[in-house]
C-alpha cells in the first residue's frame, strides 16, 4: 500500500514539475516570445521641448543625471527627449 501511494504521489510532482518547467533534466518547449507588457522600458521621458535645438540643450545639461545615453525625437511638433 505504502509503495502505491509513493509511485502516485511521485507521478504528480513529476506532473507538477513538468508543468511549471522546474525538472532542468528534461526538455521543455522555448519560452514564449517576450511582450511589450513584459518587458520594461529602459528608457523614460524627461521633457517635451519646443525645438531641437532646445532638446539638446537639455539633453547636454542633464548629462550628470542620466549619463550620456539619451537622445531627442520629434512628436508631432515638439520634441521629447529621452533617457536612461
């Protein structure tokens, strides 16, 4: 009875383990492709600006915040400018 009760219990952690991809030993399907929900932006908006010119301006100034990777891009007629 104790050796039919431990090969069942055995079999649904097994079952278990397959299911949520714990048994490393064992082949799984890939993970599914990433989201954009799932994944964080990197980047973050500092400001909206009136022109390029201003953008980078701002961009230049703000170098000691938010490093050197950041850059401008057009949104209708303003400019936002982006970084990390």
């Amino acid at each position: 009875m104790f050796r039919r009760t431990a090969k069942a219990l055995g079999a649904t952690l097994a079952g278990a383990a397959l299911t949520l991809g714990a048994s490393p030993g064992i082949a799984t399907a890939a993970p599914a492709a990433a989201t954009a929900a799932s994944v964080p932006m990197p980047f973050h908006i500092v400001a909206y600006l009136p022109t390029y010119e201003s953008c980078q301006d701002k961009g230049r100034t703000g170098e000691p915040l938010w490093g050197r990777v950041w850059w401008c891009s057009p949104h209708g007629n303003t400019w936002v400018l982006w970084a990390r």
